[in-house]
C-alpha cells in the first residue's frame, strides 16, 4: 500500500471531522440557541459535510480494501465521519497503526 492511500485518508478524515463540528454547533445555534444567520449557516456547511463525506467514504473503502481490513473494522471507519470527533480519534488510530506497516515495507536508502 502506498502511503498517498493513507495522506489522502487522513485529509478527508480531518476535513469531514471539521466540518461535522462546524455543523454540529451550528445546529445547536439554530434551535437551542436560536441565533440570527444559524439557519443558512447549517444549510451551507450540511451540503458542503455531505458531498465531502461521500469523498470521504471512497478513500477509506479504498484504504480499508487495500489494507485489507476486516468488515467490522471498515464499516467503523466508515462509521466515523458520522460522529462529531469520532473522525479524529480513528484517524489517529488508522494511522499509527498503518504507519508502523508502511514503515515496514519502505527500503532503508542507501548512502553512497
């Protein structure tokens, strides 16, 4: 696997992250705190979260298909970008975990 598999993982996972926040808190300015402007903000940002998401779900099937991961793991992965700050913490699981094998695999450069 090569590591462009795992950075472009790792973007879409802090994008998708970011913007589930964003529209996590937007939400709760529209109807708890019923805040001026709120209502197109949540509009904007749910879009935006939504395509990018669909993004997302891509490069982690594709992650998780060539790390060959199991079922459960990939669906939870899949899963993530779902849950406010979920994102972030399996993104950092994911990639501790990939690193370590793609460290592994990396020849060692020779000195001339």
């Amino acid at each position: 696997m090569k590591r462009s598999v795992l950075t472009r993982y790792r973007v879409m996972a802090y994008v998708t992250g970011v913007l589930l926040v964003l529209l996590t808190l937007g939400v709760i300015a529209k109807y708890l705190l019923d805040m001026d402007g709120a209502a197109s903000f949540v509009q904007i940002v749910g879009i935006a979260h939504g395509w990018l998401y669909i993004v997302y779900l891509a490069f982690a099937f594709d992650l998780g298909s060539k790390a060959k991961w199991p079922v459960g793991k990939q669906l939870w992965v899949l899963l993530a970008g779902t849950i406010p700050t979920a994102a972030f913490f399996v993104e950092r699981k994911v990639s501790s975990e990939l690193e370590a094998r793609i460290a592994d695999r990396d020849p060692v450069p020779v000195k001339a």
